[in-house]
C-alpha cells in the first residue's frame, strides 16, 4: 500500500470509530428498535422502483474514484493531471450535496437521544423562518453539518470533527457554480457568493477531497456492515411487543443484507417494511410524524381479549403468519 493510500486508510478508519456507536448502539431495542431499522433503511414511506437515489449516488462515487486511479490515455486527455483535479471536485461536491448520509446520521443521532425518527430528520430543529426557507429552497450542507455537530455533541460524539476536516463553503460553492479556474499553483475561486476571491494549493485541495473521501468510505462500510449484521438474524422470529404479543422477523436480501422488517401479531395480521430495487412494500405500517416513529397496525381487536394479547380471543390460541422461511412463529419472551 503506498503512503497516500495509508494515510486514507488512516483517516477512514478515525472516522468510522467516531461513527460507529451510531451504526451500532448498545441498546438497539431501547426505547423502540423500529426507529434504529428506519433510520438504516431511510424509510420515507412508499416508493416505485427508481425513486431512491441512495444506490445511484453511491454508484457514482464509486465509478469516479475508478476514474480517478486509472491512467488515463495521453491521446485523449490533454492534461492527464489537471483531469484527475478536475474528477477529484466533482466527487467532492457529490460526497457534499448527497443527502442520504446526512439523513442517516442524524436519524441515528435522534434514536441515540431518544427524539424519534422522521423522514425530515431537520425539521425540529429549525426556526420558523428557516422552515419557510427550507421548504422553498432545501436546506445547505452547511446547516445540515450545522445540526449534526449539535445533536452530535449532546449525544457525546463529536462527528463536527469529521466535517471540518473537509467541509469548505466557499470551496463548494466556488464548484458548485463553476466560479474557479485550475493555475500552475492550484485552486483559484474568482468570487465566491461573498464577492471574495480566494485560493488553494493542489497540496489543500488534495486534504479536502482525501478527507471527504475517507468520511464516505467509511460512512458505507458501517452502513451495510449494520445491515449485514441484523442480516444474520433473517429467518429467526424475536419478541418485540410484550403487550400485544408481536413477533419481529427481520428481512434481508439475496446478499444478507437487512433490507426490511416484518412485524407478525397473534390475530394472523403483519405489518411489513421492505425496501428493494422493484420499490418499497409498506403494510399495516406507516410513518407516524406527530409521534417521531413508525406505526404499527395490528390488525381487529379481539372482543373478549385474552389475557395473552388484546388481539387474542380469550381461550384461544394466538395465531401467527409463519416467517418467510417458512418456520412457524412463536412467541418466545
């Protein structure tokens, strides 16, 4: 491994132990596990296929860090080296904008402290006049950074850390609105929004682009390392709801990943999350803004309820659907 590349790895690695008590929690069922899977699979509520952006994004990165270590043929590319910067900006400013890692952290900053999911995981935490702002216009990576750093504080994680490495205003802005031009010496931003020039070497551009690199390295690597993990637990039924008497079947796809839940209640009824390249199958579930969670419905009320679940005849036996596998599911406290 040459030194660039450990220096990489090093930083990454930093990085994901920062992050890592968020991908994985002590307590994972306190104060309601539905919240930490949410937050995992950015549940938003029903989708087609083609509507998640998430894997398109990735794709991208990692195409243009291909891109980025090949060498380019001479015949075709005038500047072999300043086509290299240019490929290293254009994933910086993706790593930047890409909202999903910024969606999941600060949802797992919220089940951390206990504040709930939401699809808008932002939105509690700003004014009045920047709701009116956001709605119009979104919100910037700035202020989004912004309330990470707070929630990340209060939680005694300092994840502000990591976006300080790499994080530069005026840097994306100047990219984002192609108000720069590559010299001799490096990067140079005729104005940035302020009306300020200002410039970089090739030696500080190389930090902000290692840096953002190294945190989207390793922002994906705990990120399906957590859905691989709850993935070993497929095909196993887990007690979830003590009152009512529900089953937690975790879903995983064709490479062991959780992708999904499936909720199966003692009146025969399910309430299943499951997110795939077809689109998202949510039933007997959705999201819950006013509670911060996600809803579970359970089906009919039984009209004498037994002592076992309000959802069960009393003297009756409970009845579950059997898990995907095809095993019959039982309560198991």
């Amino acid at each position: 491994m040459d030194e660039a590349n450990e220096k990489l790895e090093a930083i990454r690695a930093r990085y994901q132990a920062v992050m890592a008590p968020l991908f994985f929690p002590e307590r994972p069922a306190e104060p309601d596990i539905i919240q930490l899977f949410a937050s995992l699979l950015r549940v938003v509520g029903m989708e087609d296929a083609g509507w998640d952006p998430y894997m398109e994004s990735r794709a991208v990165l990692e195409d243009l860090n291909r891109l980025m270590q090949i060498p380019l043929p001479e015949d075709r590319f005038a500047d072999r080296e300043l086509t290299g910067w240019r490929l290293g900006l254009l994933f910086y400013t993706h790593v930047v904008e890409m909202s999903a890692p910024y969606e999941v952290l600060l949802n797992l900053l919220r089940f951390r402290l206990g504040k709930g999911y939401s699809p808008n995981p932002y939105y509690d935490f700003l004014t009045k006049d920047e709701r009116k702002r956001a709605a119009k216009s979104g919100l910037f990576p700035s202020k989004k950074i912004q309330i990470i750093g707070q929630l990340g504080d209060e939680a005694g994680l300092n994840l502000k850390s990591i976006f300080l490495d790499f994080y530069s205003g005026p840097f994306r802005n100047a990219v984002a609105h192609s108000d720069f031009i590559f010299t001799d010496e490096g990067f140079r931003c005729r104005n940035d929004l302020f009306g300020k020039s200002f410039k970089l070497s090739f030696a500080e551009v190389d930090v902000l682009i290692t840096h953002a690199k190294a945190f989207i390295g390793a922002f994906f690597t705990l990120e399906r390392e957590a859905r691989r993990g709850w993935g070993t637990n497929a095909g196993q039924g887990h007690a979830y709801d003590a009152a009512y008497k529900g089953v937690m079947e975790i879903l995983a796809d064709d490479v062991g990943l959780m992708n999904g839940f499936k909720v199966h209640w003692p009146n025969g009824s399910e309430s299943t999350y499951r997110r795939t390249e077809a689109g998202i199958d949510m039933t007997n579930c959705m999201l819950d803004l006013e509670a911060n969670t996600i809803g579970l419905m359970v089906g009919l009320y039984a009209r004498d309820r037994d002592p076992f679940s309000p959802l069960v005849e009393r003297g009756e036996a409970p009845v579950y659907t059997p898990l995907e596998n095809g095993e019959p599911t039982v309560w198991l406290p």
